[in-house]
C-alpha cells in the first residue's frame, strides 16, 4: 500500500454562486460580500477540494469503476507553450473605469500566482473593432519612410501601464504577440481601414515593405517601455479584407500574397532587425483554412526560413474537425507549432453578446481547449480580458462576451464560469508541459487530455459534458490506481505527483 496526496479541482453547473446585488461591499482594496445571494445563473466562486487518496496495486477487479483511464507518460506528443487573453482597447477602457484597488484584484486574478497566471497576452497593433474609433500609428498620406509613427493615445495611456503592471505582478516574463488588422488607408487599395481591400502594389514593392516596416516600428515603440515581444501574427483575419462590404477594419491576403509578403518583406525586415528571435505566426484566420494555407506559405523555402508557428481561431470550428485541419497540419509540417489566437463565446447572430453566469459557455471553452490540445496545439488566447456589461465598448457595435464582466458604475467586475474553465489549463498547465498519452477502458462520454510537468507531476484534465455522472479510476504504473467520479456538467483537474 502506497500513500500519494492527490489535488482535486473541481468545478461544476451546481457549484457556482454569485456575489451580486446591494449587500456586495467593494472598496479600492478588496471586494467583499455581506451576505450569500443565490441566483438563477452561477458565477464566480470556485470550489477547490483537495483530497488524499489511498493508492494500490490491488487486483483491478475489485474496482468498481466501469471505466479505466490509462495514463501512457511514454506516448508523448506537443510541449505546451500557455494560455492567455488579448489586452484590446475595449479590455484596457474597462479595467481603467474601476477603481485603482479594484483594478489591481482583476489583474491579479489574471496574472498573478494567485490567480490563474495567464503567460499569454495578445495586443492588437493600433484599432480593431473592439476600439471606439478608427486609428493606425500612420494616417499621415504617402509616409513611406514612416517619419511620422506614432503609438496613440490607446497605447502610451491605457494598454502599455496595464500591460507593465500585468507583468510586474507575474511570477513570470509574459510572453505578448501582436496582431495588427488593417495598414493604413493610404497604403491600401480601397483607400478605407474597413471594407475589401489590400496593400497596394505587389510584394517586394515600396507598400510592401512600408507595412513590414510598421511591424518593426511597433516593436520599437513598445521596446521603449520596456515591453518586449515574444511573437507577432502576420496579420488578423487576412480572408476578412477579402469580403466586400466586411463591416470594420482588415487588410486583404491570400495564402500566396501573404507568402510572398513574408518571403520578400515582413521575413527580410525582421531578420535584419534588432528582432531577429521574434516568433512569426501565420494565418491568424479561421482553422477551416488548414491545411491549404499551411500548404501554400510553408513549401515555399523562402516564406518557410522566417516561419515559426500557425495561429488560428475558433470560429466555425463546427465546420472544421480538428483532426483534417490541425493534426493532418502538424503531421505535415511538425516543425512549425500551433497557436490558438483567438476565441470568443456570444459571437455568434444566434447566441450574441454577454449571458451572465452561462454554464454552456463555460463547457464550449473546455472541449474546445481539450479538443485542440489533443490535436497538437501548444496554446490557446481568449480575447477580450474584460468586457462592459454590452460586450463592448466595440465602434460597429460587434458586441461579444468575455470571461471578465466590469460594472463600473457599481466599481465591480464578475469572474464568468469561462474564468474558471480557462484556469483548468492556464494555472495547471505549465511551460513545458507535455501532452501524453492515455486510454481507456470503455467508450466514454468524457472529454479527457493528459500532460506531464516539469516537476513531474501527472496533470488530467476531465470534461463531462453528459446529464449523467461517470465513475472511474485512473491507472499510473508507477503509482496504482486513482478511484474518481465526474459529476455532470463538470470540469476536473486531477493534479499528482509520480515521483
């Protein structure tokens, strides 16, 4: 008989209560509640049992778990590189409506050790939808050489003093990428931020390069304040400046411009930068476009040298079986990871903007995140950090919802079930840790991803989307059995250590 102390995390549709309405007591220092008000939606608070089980290499058959979940540490597959959220305009304006205490509990919830310590920020190069206007760092007409750059008022105020206090809380250098989403007007052939429309010219030529030019100045000023970036994209959405009419701001690519724009462009300049180590994402679109667009940037030699990995996003991913685009993806080209940029729940015309304390939303984040995981992804970004109680602040009005609610007229902001769903993975799943193997005994309902960490601890991460609770034991050779059940409509992280 062998003692081993086993950490449960666990959360579930039941075990959500809200800190809501009058009796809730929020100074500048700390949020309190007076009284326990249980609501119709649930929210916020997070169950945390940890429990010591007894651990045998008895017969297997005096278990009575029908199901077996076998860890296989030996079937290793991707390292994880982390989780993260995007510090948007709209994310950066809500955080700074509270007050400087309650600012600092939100961003602790995110970034510090305890929190859920996101290791992931994505920050958009100058406006996307989620901004109140409509701005780049060079509106100025026919600045080729870029003399007039400049970070707005966005950046120097909001987005660069939140994102330093971010990492002064971390444990940890976070790692930011930027993804920009429209070139300035005049360097477009619609001569609009918004609407179909692409660089001028042809890669190789003066517009080309100005754009590839703009990267390396972003990353200049940004240096200044010294934040520094561990990756860029090559570009959000490039398939939306592709669309007539598309509503808010894009710049067009196909997979052979984008190629040729990194291979004569974007590629050369970094590398010639003093940001050669810069990692360099392309696609940043939807994963429906995998493998077809891996295909065409990466076989060409000179696109392929200044290539790092392949960002995508989660929508229409309904439409788009991970194991066709992601893992047929990685098998193609192995050398070049996988990154998950973007996601967002209440984007869709049939489930639009925010619902408080929604369960269901929750549950599309984990099997999402367990199901790219299981097909090689090494990280995966919400978007939005924090949202207003609409979904925005967002200028064409594209409200969506967000793991972090503010309410700054009542200087207080609400931790959504999603909060939690992503610190399943983002607190338990450190750099480095790598994805093994694990069977089971039986056909089962549950949605199951396993990892070891540096410190070698086993990490399983349980996903039980069914009406029904399902009993089983964990099986690790080194170790024995683990007896466990998964409640319906929970999520679980078992955390132990094989040492």
């Amino acid at each position: 008989m062998c003692r081993i102390h086993i950490s449960l995390f666990f959360i579930n549709r039941s075990k959500f209560t809200a800190f809501f309405g009058p009796d809730r007591n929020c100074t500048q220092t700390e949020c309190k509640c007076n009284s326990l008000n249980t609501l119709p939606f649930y929210i916020l608070h997070f169950k945390i049992n940890i429990a010591t089980y007894m651990l045998s290499y008895l017969n297997p058959s005096l278990f009575i778990s029908a199901l077996r979940i076998t860890l296989n540490p030996s079937q290793k597959y991707q390292r994880i590189k982390g989780f993260g959220g995007a510090m948007t305009d709209a994310a950066a304006m809500n955080i700074l409506s509270l007050s400087s205490g309650a600012q600092d509990q939100l961003l602790r919830q995110y970034f510090s050790p305890d929190g859920i310590e996101y290791r992931f920020v994505r920050v958009p190069m100058a406006s996307c939808d989620f901004s109140t206007r409509l701005y780049t760092y060079a509106d100025t007409p026919e600045d080729y050489d870029l003399q007039n750059f400049t970070l707005a008022e966005e950046d120097i105020h909001m987005k660069i003093p939140l994102l330093q206090r971010a990492q002064a809380l971390s444990a940890q250098p976070l790692n930011l990428f930027a993804s920009a989403w429209s070139a300035p007007a005049w360097l477009k052939t619609n001569g609009a931020l918004i609407g179909k429309g692409s660089l001028k010219g042809k890669p190789g030529g003066k517009e080309h390069k100005t754009w590839a030019q703009y990267y390396i100045r972003f990353l200049e000023e940004y240096g200044k304040y010294n934040l520094s970036f561990w990756g860029l994209t090559s570009g959000n959405e490039p398939t939306a400046g592709e669309m007539t009419n598309y509503s808010f701001q894009a710049l067009g690519f196909t997979p052979e411009t984008q190629r040729d724009w990194i291979a004569l462009d974007l590629g050369p300049g970094l590398h010639s930068s003093s940001f050669p180590q810069t990692r360099l994402m392309i696609l940043d679109d939807n994963r429906l476009l995998l493998p077809h667009w891996a295909k065409v940037v990466l076989s060409d030699v000179q696109a392929a040298r200044y290539v790092h990995g392949i960002g995508f996003h989660w929508y229409l991913n309904n439409i788009a079986p991970p194991g066709i685009t992601l893992t047929t993806t990685h098998h193609l080209y192995p050398e070049y990871f996988l990154f998950a940029t973007e996601a967002c729940a209440g984007w869709s015309p049939l489930d639009r903007g925010v619902r408080l304390g929604s369960w269901d939303r929750a549950e599309n984040y984990a099997h999402d995140i367990i199901e790219d995981l299981n097909d090689f992804v090494t990280g995966w970004t919400d978007w939005n950090l924090a949202l207003n109680q609409d979904g925005g602040p967002n200028w064409v009005k594209n409200f969506v919802d967000s793991p972090i609610i503010v309410d700054s007229s009542k200087d207080v902001f609400y931790k959504q079930p999603t909060f939690y769903s992503m610190a399943h993975f983002s607190k338990f799943l450190w750099e480095g840790s790598q994805r093994v193997g694990v069977s089971f005994s039986q056909h089962t309902s549950l949605e199951i991803s396993a990892y070891i960490r540096s410190d070698a601890s086993a990490v399983l991460i349980i996903l039980n989307r069914s009406e029904e609770e399902v009993q089983f034991e964990v099986w690790d050779q080194t170790l024995g059995f683990l007896p466990g059940s998964a409640p319906p409509h929970s999520i679980l992280t078992l955390l132990w250590s094989r040492r």
